[in-house]
C-alpha cells in the first residue's frame, strides 16, 4: 500500500496494535494517513544499522565503523583480505593500495597507475595488483620502515588498456588477467621477464572481461561493453559459452560449489570509456561509469548450475551492481549497489534484504567473508569494517512524506514486536535542511509534535533487543482546507435557428479547480450593469451542485446584467473551516421582447421600419407568398441600431394577382419580430 487516503473510523488500540481504517474518497478535512507496510517502503527512507528482509520487516542489522584512509580517495575499487585481520584495498584516482586493520587505513603501496582495479594473492604470499588505463601487472612489495616501496612491473599486457579483475592460477602458476578493450584473458607468468611472459587464454568476442572467478579446471569469465556473457575457459582455443544473460554486463563473478553466482546489468547507455585524467571529478568508476555523473542501469543476480541454465535471483530496476561476493555460511549472495549505496542480502530462495546502507552514493568494492568483514565505497573513498556485535544507535528512517498541502500532524501508529523509541521532524521543503524542525519525541500518546507543514519524516530508534521487528507504520495527518477556485463563468442565451422562437433563458456555466475533491455547494446572483446591489437567482434553501444553471429571465426587465458565482465547500468542512470563491461573469444582455415591424408595398419595392426596446436590430428578411426568406438592406446601409428602415425588392417575375409579403427582423438577443402585407399585380 502507498499513500492513501483514510478515515480514522476506528481509534487504534496502543502502539503496537493494528490499525482499522475506512477508506474514503479524498475530501478536505477528512484525516489521511501514510501507510508503510511493503519492502519497497520501508527500504525508501536511511537505514542505520538496521536491515529490511523480503517480507517487508526492519530488523537490527550490523554495526559499521567508518574507516577514513589518511589522503583524499575518489573510490575504492577492489578489496583482499589477507587472512590476518588485515584488507588490502586497491584504489583510485591515485593508483593507491591501502592496508586496512583494527579500524585504521594505512598507505601501503603507491602504484604509478590512475587506477588499481583488482587485487590478488599468490601461493607464496605475493600481492599482485590490476591497473589501469595502461593495461600494466604490478608486484606490490610491502612497506620498507613504514613507507611505501616502489611496486614491480610485472607486465604491460599488449593492445590491453584496461586490467579488469586479476586471480592467482595455482595450477598455472600465473596471474590471470581479465582485460578490455579487446576482451582478453591472459595468463602472466611472473618468473619470466616483462615483455614474454603473457599469453593469450582467451580471445573474447565481447571488448571487455569484467569478471572473473576460477572454478576447478575452469576460469569463468563475464564480459562486458555490449553482451552479458559467461564463458567457462579451460585453455587455450577451450572456452564455452556457459549462460548468456539479459543486459549489457557480467559486473560480478562468485562461486557456490560448482555453481556459478553472476551480477549482470543494463544500461539505457554505454557508460563512458575510462580515461587518465588529473580531475577527480572525472574519475572512472567500474565498469566505465564516471563517478562524477553516475548513469544507472538495472541489476540482477543470477544463479548458473553447471548445465548453464540460469536462475535469476534478484532484479533491481534502480540501480546497478558494482561487485558480488557469496557468503557460503548464510548461503546469500552480498550485492553492492551502484546509486543508493547499499548492499543487499539475495537468498537461494530469491527473497532479498537491505543489508546496509551508507551516506556515500555508491559501494563499490566488497570483503565480507573473512576474518575482517569490510566493503568500500565510490562517490567518496571509505571503508566500512562491519562489527561482529549487536549493533548500538541501530535506527530507522522514513522517507520524506508529502502531505501536498500544509497539515498538522496527528499520530504515529506501528505494528511490530519489541519496543521502539519514536521521533519526528518536519519542514516545507521536499529535502529536509535547516529550515526544518529538529528531532524530537512523539508525545506519550503517539502523536506528533513537530509544527504543521507540507512534509514530515519519522524516525525509529532500536533497543539492544535482537528481537524487536518494525513491519508498518502509519503516519495520520490532518491537511489545511483548499479552497476550490472558479476559473471562468459564462452567461449566454442558447443558440436558436433563424425563424425559431427564443426562449427567456440564460444558460449559465462554470469552471472550477477543486482540489480536495470537496462537494461543492455553488450559489448564484446577479445585478444590473448600472445597480450596486447582488440579487439571488436562487431560493435560499436551493442546493445547486452542478456547474451550469439555465435561468429564467422572464421577469427581468430589459438591460445588461453580470452574473456571479460563489464556489463554498461547506458540505464537506466544519463552518469554521469551509472556503469559498467568487467569479463574475462578462455583462450579457436581457431582452426578450421581439421588435415591432412595420411594412408596405410602394412601387414594387418592400418599404418598413423595425424599432426594438433594447439592443440593436440585426437583420431584416423578407418573404413573398412563404417562399425563400431573403435578406433587406438597411436604408443607412449597416443595421446597428435600434431602429431601422429597411427596403428589398419585389421579385420580377410575380404573377398577375394578389401577393403576401412577409417581413421578419431580428434583434441582438435573437427575439424575432413579424409583420406582413398584401400588393396586388
């Protein structure tokens, strides 16, 4: 359920009891009430150290430490964990390695790269490091009296400009190397010298190999820069398609037994080519995406058994992934998020959670199996070691809530289990800044204390109780009246053909924007254009809900009235409360007498005069014998005024005896006036 409108019909019972409500058309100064029951809208608002599972509850989830390396750092891109506590991070704009341990990030290796990619360990215990955009291997040689040394050059792979993920081959004894933009694999074998000690394993048809994972004799790879595509290459000229996925890239490789875990996403276009540059601003992101103007693409998570048919387990359509680890003791696959910066928990059963979320916009790199749980970040460059204890502080916030309109506030209703330490704020912006009200606890009774405004947001505070679950929240509130608007009246009589009689009516019409969607009461008046004074077209006790009104002016003397409309929601609001408008009408004219025409025969010609009381005469025609009806002229040329003489013709071609001549003339308010006359021939 999203926003809906409610009746409070019911009071609830306690804080933690179910809510009972009626729902209603929207109609102003009704209580309305935002309900938050779904996944979707609990995982909206900042989640701190709580988690949101699949069936739509907020959990207590895991503490985090932010870890802040000792320089500026635009992203960390690639994290090992080296089994001792201890996680090396690659990093860039700088091609910097990091030695994170005991919530302390230390400078360890300095490469001469814009970026260190991936990161990887050989049997002997031999750090290799990924670069790019110069395609080149590194060896990292650990710090010499705590200061970093110069790495090694292992390789500069040819026609690669882009080292997108490194493994450690024990069978090969070589650093695999997944490369774009001509998507190959290559096998480096560090005894021999740079220059002869790279082949080619696999020759891609696809410009990148994002991902890479080694599963018994095979090296799966995923590649990227147009197919999502996973290959099982056993060796040279021995590679298999082994799943072909839905979008543009394998972004993340991860191993469950023999199957294989792949993240795969879809862009709506190309994300940018990595460059060198010296702007951090135009840093490159994974897979190509620059940092500064993030485009996001939809993610998913997939399941490959070893026969290559394809599970998808989890489906995002606002974000992309950036990395992928599996986690074989919770049996979940952890997904890191390009926009939101979160990561999210994928069970084999396809239910998903909010697992963590942070400030910065994206989590791009992830350690969280190891001894030392660590992920890192993009946007900014931090680390996140994730604590083993019971989170402290663990709270959970709703998204902004939009009232539309100013309101105030009422109470705060949840279900849940546990017990939750409740605050709000609110403001008139849609972002909450320092305009806005501070936090503060909800009255002992639930209700909200922050001032009336357009928005609110809500906050939960969790105990230290693993127990305590949040599945929905309501937030009741009551919006300020809008007046309904009158946009335009209209006051004409109703259209008749030439000849027909008029009726004494005026048909009058409005327009109205309403937006409450109130019953609308509306009352008419009118006046003379020459008087001061509103007279009602209505009775009193007459209740006029349409917006047009046919009106009788039989009784009105002739002249030029206004009419005006009052537009009042009083059948939907208090009488304190209710709201009107007034709109006026353009003067219209009132004249239901028909002209008086006279007419004679002098000469062959058709002779008269037309006199009306109040508006001007408009057209005279003329008729012999109930034929054709044909227009006269006006004797001054132009009939404009209120009286008129007019002459017409006989027709030549009458016959020898007596004639009728009909002459009929209109007046500006449509009356029609009638005389006739008999010429003999």
């Amino acid at each position: 359920m999203s926003v809906r409108t409610k009746l409070l019909a019911l009071a609830a019972a306690g804080c933690t009891a179910g809510v009972f409500l009626v729902t209603t058309a929207g109609e102003a100064v009704v209580t309305r009430s935002f309900s938050l029951d779904t996944a979707s809208e609990l995982s909206a608002g900042v989640l701190d150290r709580v988690a949101v599972t699949a069936d739509g509850s907020v959990v207590p989830g895991a503490d985090v430490q932010r870890i802040a390396p000792p320089d500026t750092v635009g992203s960390v891109w690639t994290l090992l964990d080296l089994g001792d506590g201890a996680v090396l991070a690659g990093t860039g704009v700088d091609g910097r390695v990091y030695r994170v341990q005991n919530n302390t990030a230390t400078l360890w290796a300095q490469t001469d790269a814009l970026v260190v990619t991936s990161l990887t360990r050989a049997a002997d215990g031999t750090i290799y490091a990924g670069t790019l955009p110069d395609g080149k291997l590194y060896k990292l040689v650990p710090p010499a009296n705590g200061r970093p040394s110069a790495p090694l050059l292992v390789a500069e792979l040819p026609g690669a400009q882009h080292i997108w993920a490194v493994a450690w081959d024990a069978a090969r004894r070589a650093v695999l190397c997944a490369t774009g933009p001509e998507g190959k694999l290559f096998a480096v074998d560090p005894r021999l010298p740079s220059g002869s000690n790279a082949t080619v394993v696999f020759d891609s048809e696809e410009p990148h190999l994002y991902a890479m994972a080694l599963r018994n004799r095979d090296v799966v790879v995923g590649s990227g820069g147009g197919h999502a595509i996973v290959y099982a290459v056993r060796g040279a000229g021995q590679a298999s398609v082994l799943a072909r996925l839905t979008g543009d890239e394998v972004k993340g490789l991860a191993l469950s037994g023999d199957d294989v875990i792949a993240a795969a996403n879809e862009f709506a276009e190309p994300p940018e080519a990595p460059r060198r540059t010296a702007s951090a601003g135009r840093l490159p992101s994974p897979g190509g995406v620059s940092a500064s103007r993030v485009r996001a693409g939809k993610g998913a998570v997939y399941r490959i058994r070893p026969s290559g048919l394809a599970e998808r387990l989890y489906n995002n359509n606002d974000s992309h992934i950036t990395a992928l680890e599996w986690n074989a003791a919770t049996r979940e696959a952890w997904a890191a998020l390009g926009v939101g910066g979160r990561i999210i928990a994928v069970g084999e059963d396809r239910t998903s959670r909010v697992a963590f979320d942070v400030d910065e916009t994206q989590v791009l790199s992830l350690a969280l199996t190891g001894r030392t749980a660590l992920f890192g970040t993009g946007d900014t460059g931090v680390f996140y070691r994730v604590e083993r204890t019971a989170p402290q502080g663990a709270t959970w916030n709703s998204r902004v809530l939009d009232a539309t309109v100013p309101a105030r506030w009422g109470a705060v209703r949840w279900r849940g289990a546990g017990a939750l330490d409740w605050e709000s704020r609110s403001g008139n912006s849609d972002t909450p800044d320092a305009t806005w009200s501070a936090w503060e606890a909800l009255d002992a009774d639930g209700t909200v204390r922050s001032p009336a405004s357009r928005y609110v947001q809500v906050r939960a505070r969790f105990g230290r109780e693993p127990s305590t679950q949040l599945r929905a929240v309501s937030v009741y509130y009551l919006p300020e009246n809008q007046r309904a608007v009158l946009t335009e009246v209209t006051a004409a009589a109703p259209e008749t053909k030439a000849g027909d009689a008029r009726a004494s009516i005026l048909k009058l019409a409005w327009k109205v924007e309403n937006p409450d969607s109130d019953t609308l009461r509306y009352r008419l008046r009118f006046r003379g254009d020459a008087d001061d004074t509103w007279r009602p077209v209505l009775r009193n006790q007459e209740w006029l809900t349409a917006s047009s009104y046919d009106w009788s002016t039989d009784a009105l003397p002739e002249g030029w009235y206004r009419v005006e409309v009052e537009a009042s929601d009083e059948a939907s609001n208090p009488a304190d409360g209710a709201a009107s408008d007034r709109r006026t009408s353009e003067p219209v004219l009132v004249d239901n007498t028909a002209p008086a025409v006279t007419v004679r025969v002098e000469n062959a010609r058709v002779l008269g005069e037309a006199r009306d009381g109040a508006s001007a005469v408009l057209r005279v025609e003329v008729s012999v014998d109930g034929g054709e009806w044909r227009p006269a002229r006006a004797d001054d040329a132009v009939f404009d005024e209120r009286e008129e003489r007019f002459s017409a013709p006989l027709p030549t071609t009458l016959s020898a005896g007596e004639h009728v001549v009909g002459v009929r003339a209109t007046d500006e308010a449509g009356n029609v006036g009638v005389a006739s006359a008999r010429v003999r021939r």
